[in-house]
C-alpha cells in the first residue's frame, strides 16, 4: 500500500515537471545589450529661416517699371532685378545740375573784383591829391589875405591923404579899388580853401564806401556760397536718387518673392522683392526651456524629417537666444520656450540635392536633434526595457535563459530611444523589451524576438 503512495507521488511529480518543462511560459520581446557610443539629445519642431533677408524696396517714390523676375530665379551680385522709369530722374538731375551751374556764375561775378580794388587805388590817391590841393589853397588864402591887408592900409592911408588934398581924387579911387579886388581875391581865395578842405574831407568817404561794398558782396558771396551747397546737396540727391533707380542684388542668391510685377505708381518704401542666400540656410527650433538650459553653442545637431529625406542633414548650434517666450500648446499649457538657431554645415545642402534631389526653402519644417552629451564605450539597452520600481528606483528584467530575473540598475544617459547603463547589467546579456506589470521575478518566459539596439 506504502510502496503504491509513492509510486503515485513520484508520477504526479515527473507528470507536473513535465507540464512545468512544456510550458512555453510568459511571451516576451527581448534585446541584446551592447557597448557603443550613446548620446543624449533633445528633438524639436523647427522651420528653415534665413539669418539675413535682402528686402528690395521702392528708393523714392515714383514710377517702377515691370518686374520680369520671378520667385526662385538665381541672381548675382550687381545684377539689376528692379527698375524705376528714368525719364522723370534725369529730368531732375538736368534741372539740379543747371541751378548749381547758374549759381557758380553768380559766385563768378561776385568774386570778380577788380574794378573795386582799382577805385580803392584811385580814391586813395585823390585823396593825397585833394590834401594837396588843401595845401595850395591854404597858401594861397594866406597870400591873398597879406595882399588884402596891404590894400586895405593903402586904401586907407590914401583915403587921409585925400583928406589933406595930398592926393587926387584919380588916386584915392584907384586906391579903393585895388582894396576891393584885393578883399573880393581874398574871399575867393578863402572859399577855394574851404571848399577845397570840404572836398578833402568827403573824400576820406570814398575808400570806405568802397570797401563797405566789397565787404557787402562778401557777405552776399556767402550766401550765393550756401545756397551753392543746397544746389549741389540736391544734385547729389538727385543723382543718387537716378542710380538707386537701377535697383541691384546686393548677393549671390535667389528671389523668394516679388510683391508685384506690372509698372505702377509706387510710395517710397514699398516692398518689391526679397532676395536671400539659401547657402545660408538655419534653423529656428523653440526648446522648452529645461531642456534648453543643456544645450550651448558648438552642440552638434541633426535636421530630419519628410522634407529632408531619409539621410539627416548635419549641423551645428550657432546661437541659444537669451530670452524666452510663452507658447500655448495644442493642449492649452503654458509652455516657456527657448529659441534655438542651428547652422547647417558646410557642404550639407549640396550633398542634400545631389544624393537626394531635394531642396530646402525659407519657411520648411523640419525636425532637429540637438545632442547635448555623449558617453562612449556605454552598455547601452533599448529605453523601453528601463521602468520605474519601489522608491522611484529604475530596474529592469533580464532574460536569465528562459527565467525573468528583476534587477536594480543604475542609468546614465537616458534618450528617447536608449540608455546608457552604469550597473546592474553587463554587456551581452538579454533584458526584456517592455514588461507587462504582471511579470515577476523568476517567472517561465518564452522569447522568439530579439531586437537588436543601435545609437541613433
């Protein structure tokens, strides 16, 4: 009876192994791990730009003429691509240049002084020979003033020698006479002098009179001079206004938009076309701001996405803008957001449209990948093997043979896709790709997948 027991024990125990053993256990997707280089990046949303837009636009108003040029035509440095009606621009060149001509004759004739100059001469010399004439007046009136006193004692002792008779009546009157000639050449001879010295005086006038009026014309010489400047300040407007007319392409680029295309009346300032340089291209990617605080210019970055293919284009951060903003998302949180300008390596955009033939434009959304730290030689697992345990610790599950062993582990480097761990697993063994929380430690599993993890 014993010896029956056991038998039964014995059969139910191999029956129940053997049910243990053919059972395929839990179904689980697993990976290798491995060792290789693993980055840390943050990924965004961005748009193509341009780090400098060449605005065509109206110089003055006025008249443009048709614009032949359409978006995406190539033009070169010096190129004209706009043109203002001409007429109207040498017709006010022609009439700034013929007021500057008519002033410069007017400053001419101002400056020519010559026949001042000589009347300064002569009147100084009138002068010297009106003090002359002064002198010999002088002389003169004194002399005829000594003759007049002579004649007036003759006259006068003939006149007491006709009282006595010791005279004739014929003497005495040939004596009065002679008194008078004498007394009439004497005031003649006195008002020649006044006149004379009157006329000396006035004379001193002339000279100043002279040089008030060349003073006068050196007055109206600076101003025919500034009004010369204003004539010539026009005529340099006009003429720059003339050669602005001829708008050129300040580079080597390509038009990215013409505003209009018919001759039209147009203000000063209207926008006409914008030309850029697309071997420039960047791109503008706003990061949320704690993840931004990570990134510094010089970080390598990669753009993808549909409008760049299946091969990423190359670049590097040129610039992490100092001042955010507040972006409302689709799902109505307040984001504070970091702009972000990542320059596309040299070389990049050619191989884009020679091994791809494709061509970015202003305006392209794209995705960039920005890394920001990178660990080599890492044992690296694909991210959705890693799960948060007790106590907020990360663990996996390592597939021990066909046995689930949970682990604690240590990570660094954490991305989308992969990370990097420090302890807990070594190089080669299997962790179970995403685990149902159903799965214990020491649970059967049955694994036919293997995934095989690569750096992104």
């Amino acid at each position: 009876m014993k010896k029956g027991i056991l038998i039964t024990v014995i059969a139910i125990i191999l029956i129940g192994a053997l049910l243990w053993y053919m059972n395929e256990g839990v179904p689980v997707t697993i990976a290798d791990t491995k060792k290789g280089t693993i980055f840390s990046y943050v990924e965004e949303r961005g748009k193509t730009s341009l780090p400098r837009l060449y605005t065509i636009s109206m110089p003055k108003t006025g008249k443009i003429m048709p614009i032949e040029l359409k978006a995406s035509t190539p033009v070169k440095k010096g190129e004209t691509v706009a043109l203002m009606k001409q007429d109207d621009l040498n017709t006010a060149v022609k009439e700034c240049q013929a007021k500057v001509d008519a002033i410069k004759k007017q400053i001419e004739l101002n400056q020519y002084n010559e026949i001042e100059k000589k009347a300064l001469e002569e009147s100084e010399k009138w002068i010297k020979v009106m003090g002359d004439s002064v002198e010999a007046a002088l002389r003169k009136a004194e002399a005829s003033k000594a003759r007049n006193k002579y004649a007036q004692w003759y006259l006068e002792s003939n006149r007491k020698m006709r009282q006595t008779n010791a005279i004739s009546q014929k003497q005495f009157h040939e004596a009065e006479m002679k008194g008078a000639e004498a007394q009439v050449k004497y005031e003649a001879d006195l008002f020649s002098y006044s006149s004379a010295k009157t006329f000396h005086t006035v004379s001193f006038f002339l000279p100043l009179y002279i040089k008030m009026f060349l003073v006068r014309k050196s007055i109206e010489g600076n101003v025919l001079q500034a009004n010369l400047n204003e004539a010539e300040a026009s005529l340099d407007k006009a003429q720059r206004d003339l050669r602005n007319g001829t708008m050129v392409s300040p580079i080597d680029g390509v038009i990215l938009k013409r505003y209009l295309e018919n001759e039209q009346y147009l203000e000063a300032g209207t926008k006409l076309l914008d030309i850029g340089d697309l071997n420039t291209l960047q791109v503008r990617a706003n990061i949320l701001s704690v993840y931004a605080s990570d990134i510094v210019s010089g970080n390598d970055a990669e753009i993808f996405g549909p409008s760049i293919g299946p091969k990423p284009v190359k670049g590097k951060v040129l610039r992490v803008h100092p001042k955010g903003f507040v972006q409302i998302s689709s799902l109505g949180v307040r984001e504070e957001r970091i702009p972000i300008d990542i320059e596309i390596n040299s070389g990049e955009l050619n191989k884009l449209k020679n091994e791809q033939n494709r061509m970015l434009g202003v305006g392209f959304r794209v995705e960039a990948r920005i890394y920001t730290s990178k660990a080599d030689n890492a044992i690296i697992i694909p991210r959705t093997a890693l799960f948060r345990g007790n106590g907020d610790i990360w663990q996996l599950c390592v597939a021990n043979g066909r046995i689930a062993e949970l682990r604690t582990v240590e990570v660094g480097i954490v991305n989308d896709r992969e990370a990097q761990i420090i302890k807990g697993v070594s190089a080669g063994e299997k962790v179970i790709i995403a685990p149902t929380s159903t799965l214990k430690n020491g649970d059967r599993i049955s694994a036919d997948i293997y995934i095989y993890t690569r750096t992104p």
